[in-house]
C-alpha cells in the first residue's frame, strides 16, 4: 500500500469509529428519553414478568446490527463462554428458544454414537406432567414414551419418593425441570440416575441461578444433568427476545448438540470459516468419496436452532446483570413469602427446601380446598385489581387436547402412581411474579390484596 492509500484507509476507519460512536450517544439518548421504566403508581398493572435492561444492551444491539454480521459471531462466542462459566459447565451453546434447546438436549442423547446407552423409539423417559409442555414435546415427537410421575406440593417437583416404582428396563433418561426456580430433589434424582445408568436432563428455563449443596459447596442447577436447557424469552431471568441454550460438561455431548443445532453436520466451523480441521477434504466418510468436503458431510438428521447475533449481544448485556436480578428475585419472593404468611390458613404458601438457594421465576400459591373460594376466583380477583397471575404452565399435560389421541388410543405414554397432586395443581394452584422489575410498593400492593380477598372476599 502506498502511502496515500495507506492514509486515505485510516481516515476511512477513523470516520467509521467515529459515526459508530455517534449512531451509539444517539441510541443512549433514545433510551434515555423513551425507554426508562416509568414510575410506579398504584394501581398501574402489575406484570408477573418483563424485561429489565438499559442503554447497554441497545447500544450492544446496535453495534451488532452496524457490525450486520447477523449469525453467529462474535457475541456468541462470548455469550456462550460467559454463560458456561456463569452455570459452571465446561460448555454452552446458543439456541433460538429454550424449546428449541430442550430438542437438542433430548435429540443428542438418540445419537448412534452414544451405542447401547442412546434412547431409541420406545424407551422411557421419566418425567412429569405438570409443567411446560415442551419438555415433554422432543420425548413424544420421537416416538419415545414419557412416563409421567406425580409431583409433591408445596414442593411442585417430581415426586423422589415414587420416580423408583416408575424405573423400568425401558428406561433410558429422566427429563425434569426445576419448577418455577425450586430445584428438584438432585440428590435423590441424580443418585437414582447414577443407580440405573439414565441420563439426567435438567430443563433450567425457570431456574437460571438456583443453587444446590452438593459434596460441601454450592453448585447451580444445570451442572447436576448430563444436560441442561436455559430460555431466554422476556419473562425468564435473563432475556434476548427469543433465546436459550444446552450446557454440558461432557464434550461427546456438547459436539451432538452442536451437530443436532448446525443442520446436522459433522464439520464444527464456525459460521464463515472453512477448513478449521485442516483436513477438509481428506477424510472418509459413510460411503462418500474420499476427500468429500467436511463442510457438507451429515453425521446426524439436524436443524438449524441457531440464534442470531443480535440476540447474543443483548445477552452479554444481560448475563452482567443476572446476579442482581437473581438477588431481587429471591427478596421479592421472601417479601411475599413474609407478608402471606397469616392466611396459610386458606392458601399453601411456598417453600425454600434446605440444602437449596432457589433463583425464583415466581411466586407459586395453591388454594386450600377448604378456603371458601376458588384459584378461579383469586385469579379473577387479582387480574381486576391489575394483578397479573398465571397458572403451572400445562396444570396436567395430559389433560389437553394434544394429549386427546394419545389418551384415546391409550399409547404412548405412562403414567407410574396417580397424578393426584399434578390434579390439584392444575386446579388449584396460580402464581404472581417476583421479577426485579417490582417495587417495594408493588409487593406491598399485591399482598394487601390476596390478603384482602382471603379474609373477606374483596
Ligand atoms: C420450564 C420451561 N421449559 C421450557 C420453556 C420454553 O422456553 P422458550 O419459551 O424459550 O421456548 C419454558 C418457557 O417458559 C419453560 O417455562
């Protein structure tokens, strides 16, 4: 390069930086002026959830959309680093959804490669039915059989007690999630897995920080499973639009999730680069010609569950944040669990299980059946003050209509005891949020108000 060129390059990269820079105070400012939450008054509506994010994660936004690499790149790499590091696995992959991720986690464990122990069309996956549904979706759509265990309230996990009777020699993997940030009994769960040689999915969507006392230290939930699922959808603890990712410490697994995730490929560049293995064309595979380009050779029947970068640099963003939104959480939820605790005569109230430090998705209540009014009637009660409620997710899967062929024809799934307590969650139980976005005043307001109804009906 001569030295005008050289000069007019550098000009060019310095009026670049500089517009960059400006596009970005001018995107700072937009926040500033039309994004900052607005206050509290009462009575304004209270979400059970939302996103709660500042200038960072528009500016990280922007950079990206001016970088436009828009696949995966350099903010995924460090989102996923980041994130494996947070969870404690050696590795993590980005996903477009936590759907998404839990199909992969499930997906992995059917792969040739993993021999006697991969699940095949017919084995048992251990489950339960009252929670997300598509936790149990990647089980059904493979054609394996969910065999559903009842949970405990106010536990509203798996029943540990039970999941032995439901063991069988078709059993292959248990597949649960920690419900609402409560982990479930690891050490029963992960003991029982260890004793009949199943793998252990942790679906983590509604639990992103919660800790559990394993071997005299702390560890999260995520690190007990031979994998683990995140969302990252706006009510979860930390958010990108659309969003999750599958975390593992097993390197056999974390490339099937990688293959399952990039439409099944056996080559691992990254999205851009070629020839990473330098052998690319000179390896045998299947029954191709030898030398037939990595790049295109299919080791497995994959997807493409990417997410974009886009989505990973507000993640960077948010992945800062999540300790203090997981330190909010656990105080709205012990504000609520404080000031509720005088009508635990007409509502279960939740609990904090020892040997556990939940980071709490919300805050779960189930209706005595002899308190003088419905979960209906709460929850209708709640909404019309502008408290916004949810139910469990699914209440009983199998109750609803995708479940309608299969509860005919009587096939395809199991269900090991009753689901007498899986029953009365989904008609007695309903949860309000504790997300950091609430206020002192907005906890002080919702708990006057089930309080209120409790006692006297309005
Ligand atoms: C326990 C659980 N698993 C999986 C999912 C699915 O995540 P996503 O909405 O990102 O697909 C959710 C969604 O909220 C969930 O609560």
């Amino acid at each position: 390069m001569n030295k005008k060129s050289e000069f007019d390059s550098c000009a060019e990269n310095y009026r670049q930086k500089q517009l960059h820079d400006e596009i970005l105070a001018k995107v700072g400012e937009y926040y500033q002026r039309f994004h900052k939450t607005q206050e509290y008054k009462k009575g304004d509506r209270i979400s059970y959830a939302g996103r709660i994010y500042n200038e960072e994660e528009m500016l990280n936004l922007t950079d990206a959309a001016l970088e436009f690499w828009l696949t995966q790149g350099r903010y995924t790499d460090t989102f996923e680093a980041g994130l494996a590091e947070y969870i404690g696995t050696a590795h993590a992959s980005l996903t477009n959804s936590g759907s998404s991720a839990n199909l992969l986690a499930f997906m992995a464990l059917t792969a040739e490669e993993l021999g006697e122990r991969r699940i095949r069309r017919g084995d048992e996956v251990i489950t339960v039915a009252a929670g997300f549904p598509t936790t149990v979706a990647p089980i059904v759509q493979y054609g394996a059989v969910p065999v559903f265990v009842d949970v405990t309230v106010p536990d509203y996990n798996i029943n540990s007690e039970t999941l032995e009777k439901a063991v069988s020699d078709k059993t292959k993997a248990v597949f649960l999630a920690h419900t609402l940030g409560n982990p479930f009994d690891i050490q029963k769960i992960k003991g029982l897995c260890e004793k009949y040689h199943l793998w252990l999915i942790e679906d983590n969507c509604d639990a992103l920080g919660s800790e559990y006392f394993w071997n005299g230290e702390w560890k999260k939930t995520g690190t007990a499973g031979n994998l683990a699922t995140c969302s990252f959808y706006p009510p979860h603890h930390i958010t990108m639009g659309e969003g999750g990712a599958v975390c593992t410490d097993n390197p056999v697994l974390h490339k099937l999730v990688r293959s399952f995730r990039d439409w099944g490929r056996d080559c691992w560049c990254r999205s851009g680069m070629d020839d990473t293995c330098k052998h690319r064309y000179t390896q045998q595979f299947g029954e191709l010609p030898l030398g037939y380009d990595h790049k295109y050779v299919y080791s497995h029947f994959g997807y493409n569950l990417k997410a974009t970068d886009l989505q990973a640099a507000i993640g960077c963003a948010q992945l800062k944040k999540l300790p203090g939104f997981i330190k909010a959480r656990r105080e709205h939820w012990t504000f609520l669990r404080n000031e509720l605790e005088d009508i635990s005569d007409r509502i279960i109230l939740p609990m904090e299980r020892e040997g556990t430090r939940p980071s709490w998705f919300g805050f779960l209540m189930t209706v005595k059946g002899d308190a003088g009014f419905s979960r209906n009637d709460l929850a209708e009660y709640l909404e019309s003050e502008n408290i916004q409620t949810r139910f469990l997710f699914a209440g009983n899967l199998l109750k609803h209509p995708c479940f309608d062929g299969m509860r005919r024809r009587k096939e395809g799934f199991r269900i090991a005891g009753s689901l007498e307590h899986t029953d009365r969650i989904m008609e007695q139980s309903l949860w309000v949020g504790v997300y950091p976005g609430m206020t002192t005043q907005m906890l002080t307001f919702m708990a006057e108000k089930i309080k209120a109804f409790c006692r006297t009906g309005r």
